[in-house]
C-alpha cells in the first residue's frame, strides 16, 4: 500500500515523498496515466532515449558549419525547455517531480567526465610552458577581470542603484566571465582538430596558466579574508579543507597510483580492481568536496589531475569510461541544465539584468583585446592573434555549469541567469564558425620557393624526414636511405620522426631528442630502439650523414600537422611515408593493415611543403639494415612515363647512381603510335630528364636505359609482370589523375590512390614482386 511522508527542507519548504516510491511500471494499460511513464524508470529511459535521438538529428545538421555537439546538447535542452514551459509534450516528458532523477545522473556524468578528463592532462606543460604562453594565460584573466570590476563598481556608483547584496552577487558573476577554462577550450580544439596546431599547442599552454592562476588567485583572496577574520569562520575552515584534501592527494593518493603503474607489467592491463578502487575514491572525493563547501566536482576533477597521464593507468581509465561518458552522461547533464533558463522572463527593465548584460560584453571585448594585445607584442600575425582570442574567450560546459549553480543558490534571479546562459550559446555557436573560417594550419604548408628533388643544386644536402610508426619501419627506411648514396661531397640530413598514437593523455607532446630536456620516461623508452637504429646507420655514415630524431605523441587524425610543420620547419626535400601494408619477408603474403596509416598518408599528400614519397616495402628490403651494403650491386629501376612526379622519380635516382654498387635501369614506357598529351612544355623536361640516362653520363655506377613500346594499360600490366623480380626497388611517380595511353584500362581496377596507377599495380598482392616500391609525389604547393 502506498503512503505519503512529508519533510521539510531548510528553506522552510514541504516536499511529499512517495512510499515505497513508483519506479517499475506494470506495463501498457489503458487505465495508467501517460501509458504507465508516471513511473520513474519507464521516464527516465524516454527522457534519455528522447535526449539522445534530438541530439544527433540536431548535430547531423551542425556539424556542416563545424559546430560543436556540445552546441547541439544546448539547442535539444532549449527545445525541450521552450516545450517544458508552454507545450504538454514537455511538461510530460520531463515532469518536475522526475527531474530529479535525470538531474542527478547527469551531475554524477559531470563528476565523473571531469575525473576522466584530469586523468588524461599533462601538468608537466605547465612546467614547459614558455613565456609567452604565462604571460598570455595570465594577462587573458587579470586584465578583463581588474577592467571589469572598475567598470561594475563604476556603474553600480553612478547609474543603476543597486544594493549592497546584488553588488556582491555581481563580482562573483564577473569573475566566471572572465576565466578561461581548460575543458572548454580542449573540446573545442578536439572539435575543429586543431590540437596539434601551433595555436591549438599555445591555446592550450595559456589555459593550463590560467586556470592554475585562477586557483593560486582564489587561495590568495581567502587567506587574505582569513587573516582579516579573529574567528575560525565556515569560508575559513572549508578553504582549510580544500587545500589540505589537494595535499593529501599529491602525498597519499599520487604514490599509491604510481605503485600501480609499477605494478602492471609492460604491454599487460591494468587489473580491473584497480579501477574500480579508483572510482570508489572518486565518488567519495565528491562527497567529501562536498561536505566541505566545494562543488561536488572539484574533489574528482583534482583526483583525476593526480592519475598518472598515458599509459597504463591513465589510458585505462579513458578506454574503460570515456564513451559512456561522453555520449551518455555529458548529453544529459547539457541538456537538463539548458532546459532550465526562461527566455520570456527577461526583464529588460531590471537594473541588475541590465549591468550583467553590459558586463559580459565588456568583459568579452577586453579578454579579446587584452590576449591579442599580448600576441601581438610577440609579433603574431593579427589575424592569427584574433582567433587565439576568440579561442580562449570561448564559453562552454563549465560556465554553464557555474551560471546553473549560481541560479540553484539564488546569486542571480531567473532574468539574469537567462542573459549569462544566452552568452554560452551565442559563442558556442560563433566562435567555432569563425575560426574555422579564418584559420587553416595547412594555408601555412604552401611553398615560395620550391623544395624537391629535381630542382636541388649539383651535390647539394639532401634533407630528408622519415616517418617511423613502428619498428618493423626502419630496416627498409634506413636500407632506401643507404642506396641514396650518403658522401661528403652528397651529404644527407636524416630527420626522423616516431609516431607514436596520443592514448590516455589530452595534450599532444613533441619531443627533440637532441635538446635533452625533462622528457618522460616512457616516451624515451618507447623511442629508444628508433635512436639507437638510426644512430647506428648515422655512425657507419659519418660525415655523410647528419641524424636528428624527434617523436610526436598526438592523435592519428592530426598527425599530418606534426609532419608538415617539421618538414617545413626543418626545410626538407622529401617525406619519406610508410605505406600502411605490411609483407611478410618473402614477400608472399600480408601480415597487417592499418588504416589509419593509410588516412595520414592521404592528408600529407594533400598539404606537404615538399615532395613525398611512399615506401611498399614487399619484404626485401626490410629484411636487415645492411641489404644495400652486403649485396655487391643492389638493382633499382625507374618506370617513367613522363610529367612532374616521374621526373621527380629520375631526380632521386639520379642521386642513387652515383653509387658504384647500384645498377640502374631507366625503363620509359612509350605510346605506340600516340603522343604523350601532358604538353610540349612537359615534353622539352622529358627529354631534358631522360638525356643523362640515355648516354649514361649519370654517375659511378652502372645505368641502363630501356625503351618500351606499349599500346594500353594491359600491355604495361603484362610488361612490368615479367621484370619484377630482376630488381630490389623500383621507383615511380605517382602522377595522380593523370591520363596516359600507357595506362588506359588500369585505373579503374587502381585500389590504391595514394600509390598511382602504376604504384598501385606494382604493390598489389596478385602481383608475385619481392621488390620494394617508392612512389614520388613531387612538392605540390607553390605560392
């Protein structure tokens, strides 16, 4: 039998609480209201199945325009908010009485996506943060927060009369305007993959600042408080227990964690008791915070912060709650809390409404100025600068977390929370369109003046960047690297890159090993066998050959900036890409595919400031480091056709003769009865390329030039099928898109893009080829 208990909450409030309460229905009955939903479990599955559904219909549309989800999870809780207030729909839907129980799911999604989100932050930035990411952090918060409040106190002082208490309510208000926070930021970099980017790096290095100076601010003002005091007051003792709970979890917690890490073999999982330790920590932070004046989100988001980044600990905690969190909880949590603002209930005439209106805008306009101002005396470019600020001035989850707070607690009134949340929407909505319209990293890729192979002067430095993703990478690499024919008189500059896939961490780390800083352990072991592969090659090379080796740690999607901007940095000549298949030794089968490899090689190809080249390694030349030295002439051909990729082709190999030990075939695939419809400029270079070959008037070593007629694609297919196996690498253009009579009837069967026709045919599995294949794309770009 059901019964009625009334209690009374500290505002002097009655609340009716149902016994036992009503949380499995009995079924669809025509006699139940609302076909039984009055029943807590049967609503809160519609409220999440509804949220969900207008979520993704509402972000199928946005994302055209780059705009984020948490956008969308604003515009369903407006919807459902606007259909609470004045249509039946939502007042069934989300009735007052089950509000609760989604509210607090999503207030527990929030504690918890905070956790997850400290766990993957590096707080060694902060440490290798440079002075202009301190100064911009700092001044992007000071500055708007000292001009807001002079502008506050001289608006409340000579134009709205406003009470001691709103005044108070207002510097609170003021303050939250003008933080910067990390969360905010980081998705909206995730969100326009811009992470990687220079000011994606800067952005995030400030923020860090910031918000660590916004912490040392607010320990500053409450000590300052307590000093003034003569009695131990609640801010007091609550401020006490703030600071000695984050002490505790540096001292206790942190080396607890770390015993973990120590505790997990390498390449194993972490035990699942592990973490389920953590989270009962987590949720019990969360009281504690709690109890003591903090939000209920400050003790998880602090502990995450303790949680060793990257792997093992750290990574597991994001694989095993990431998702669920972020595409169940969060969707709630914004949702909920954007259904609760009142557009009609602004009052226009409201003094207090007014003064926060103007405040934000104020606000807004002086952390834009006041972060350009900064980038600007650093001599960044200005459009470069305005999106920097329009970055960091960005408001997201955790203003409308502080502005739903302040409405629960009465510091504002429903009037003035409605103008603070439209501030949320109108630049979550505009701020990503902009910069997604003002800034792409790779506008920065294109050239002045061109860097390939072809137009490199006689004997000039060679400047190379390999891009290693795992071990089973180098021996070809380094054996390609060996038959460019390092000298002193042709020296090579090697940069070699490990890329290693971002897990467990949020800010992507890049990594000289020749500065010798401060690196982590784990990335130094990780590298560790590429440095001592490559030093190897460099030491039985030396003075021919110059090595630097870097690695980047960065998501697989944005791995291509890492790539681009060290080539352009570094001013190299060619990008040297593994191709994402691998072989077994012989050549007879594929042991992996990875295409995720695949995706960077396809966005290098689009964007590189130079020439690059993929490397098919069908399991010759990656059977040791030593396959060019130990043999007594290593073969290589060159399949040309003609146009600029195929000239690229000859140039290198034009280098690679030069070597005694390469024997050197030219094999050029002429049109039987038809002309090369490339141009007669393209033509004159043909023949200019070819000449050197054809009277071996190359180099040292033995070159070969074949003539070939063939009529169409299968003829070529046929004729490149039976020398395969004399060679060890063959090397052509990739000529993208470009129609030739030699290769009529192959590109429709081309499985491969980024390889070419030819590439394609050359590395394809039903072909029997032990040799290796580098495709050449020469430099694209040119301003």
């Amino acid at each position: 039998m059901d019964e009625s208990t009334t209690t009374s909450t500290p505002e002097g409030l009655s609340m009716c609480i149902q016994l036992p309460p009503a949380v499995h229905s009995k079924g669809i009955k025509p006699t139940q209201e609302f076909a039984g939903l009055v029943f807590s479990l049967p609503m809160l599955e519609l409220q999440m199945a509804v949220i969900f559904i207008t979520t993704q219909v509402f972000h199928l549309f946005l994302k055209r325009f780059h705009i984020s989800k948490f956008t969308s999870h604003l515009f369903t809780g407006m919807l459902f908010g606007v259909s609470f207030h004045y249509w039946q729909f939502g007042e069934k839907a989300f009735h007052v009485k089950s509000q609760e129980v989604i509210g607090l799911l999503g207030e527990l999604g929030y504690s918890l996506f905070l956790f997850v989100l400290g766990t993957t932050v590096d707080l060694g930035i902060i440490k290798r943060s440079g002075y202009k990411a301190i100064l911009t952090g700092v001044l992007g918060m000071l500055v708007p927060l000292a001009s807001g409040e002079v502008v506050q106190r001289l608006i409340v002082k000579y134009v709205y009369n406003l009470d001691k208490r709103d005044t108070t309510r207002l510097e609170v208000v003021t303050a939250t305007h003008s933080i910067t926070a990390f969360p905010v930021v980081l998705l909206l970099l995730e969100d326009l993959q811009l992470l990687t980017s220079e000011i994606g790096r800067l952005s995030q290095s400030a923020t860090l600042v910031c918000d660590v100076f916004t912490v040392c601010l607010q320990y500053f003002i409450g000590s300052s408080s307590f000093s003034k005091s003569s009695k131990l007051d609640t801010n007091s003792i609550n401020l006490g227990a703030a600071i000695a709970y984050v002490i505790s979890v540096a001292v206790i917690f942190r080396p607890i964690m770390l015993w973990m890490v120590r505790q997990t073999p390498e390449n194993r999982p972490v035990k699942k008791s592990y973490l389920s330790a953590l989270i009962l920590v987590v949720l019990g932070s969360g009281i504690l915070t709690h109890y003591y004046g903090q939000s209920f989100h400050f003790g998880p988001f602090v502990f995450g912060l303790a949680v060793p980044a990257g792997r093992p600990l750290g990574s597991a905690v994001q694989e095993n709650f990431q998702l669920f969190i972020s595409e169940v909880f969060l969707p709630i949590y914004v949702t909920i809390n954007a259904m609760r603002p009142d557009f009609w209930l602004i009052d226009y005439k409201d003094d207090a409404t007014k003064t926060t209106a103007f405040l934000m805008v104020f606000v807004f306009g002086v952390k834009i100025l006041a972060t350009m101002g900064t980038q600007l005396y650093f001599r960044i470019p200005l459009k470069d600068a305005f999106v920097l600020a329009l970055i960091l001035s960005c408001k997201g989850i955790v203003h409308l977390s502080a502005y739903t707070s302040f409405r629960d607690f009465r510091i504002v009134n429903d009037s003035v929370y409605a103008v603070m949340f439209s501030s949320v929407v109108v630049t979550s909505v505009l701020v990503p369109i902009v910069v997604k319209h003002l800034y792409e990293p790779s506008r920065k890729y294109a050239g002045y003046e061109r860097r390939d192979i072809m137009h490199l002067k006689p004997n000039a430095e060679l400047k190379v960047l390999t891009c290693i993703h795992r071990s089973s990478n180098m021996p070809a690499v380094i054996n390609l690297l060996d038959a460019a024919c390092p000298s002193k008189e042709n020296p090579i500059t090697v940069y070699v890159l490990h890329l290693i896939e971002l897990i467990g961490r949020v800010t992507p780390i890049f990594i000289s090993h020749q500065a010798q800083d401060k690196t982590d352990s784990h990335i130094s072991t990780s590298s560790a066998n590429v440095i001592l592969y490559f030093n190897q090659f460099a030491s039985e090379n030396r003075g021919a050959v110059n090595l630097s080796v870097f690695t980047a740690i960065s998501p697989p999607k944005l791995m291509q900036e890492d790539i681009c901007t060290l080539a352009m940095d570094k001013l190299t000549t060619l990008i040297v890409l593994p191709f994402h298949r691998e072989w077994s030794i012989d050549g007879s089968s594929i042991e992996s595919e990875d295409n995720t490899i695949r995706s960077l090689n396809f966005s290098v190809l689009e964007r590189a400031p130079c020439s690059v080249g993929i490397l098919v390694d069908r399991g010759h030349l990656g059977r040791s480091t030593s396959v060019v030295s130990a043999l007594s002439t290593f073969s290589v051909a060159v399949v040309f056709l003609g146009g600029k990729d195929d000239r690229e082709a000859l140039a290198f190999a034009k280098r690679m003769a030069k070597d005694s030990s390469i024997r050197l075939t030219v094999i050029h695939l002429v049109a039987m009865g038809k002309e090369y419809d490339g141009g007669e400029w393209d033509k004159i270079l043909d023949a200019e390329s070819l000449k050197e070959f054809k009277y071996n008037n190359v180099g040292g070593g033995l070159v070969v030039y074949v003539e070939e007629m063939v009529k169409d694609g299968p003829e070529t297919a046929f004729l490149l099928r039976s020398m395969v196996d004399e060679y060890d690498i063959i090397i052509v253009g990739r000529r993208h898109e470009v129609e030739s009579p030699q290769t009529v009837g192959l590109s429709q069967w081309s499985e491969f893009p980024e390889l070419g026709t030819i590439g394609d045919l050359l590395a394809s599995p039903d072909l029997d080829c032990k040799a290796s294949i580098l495709v050449i794309q020469q430099q694209r770009w040119i301003s």
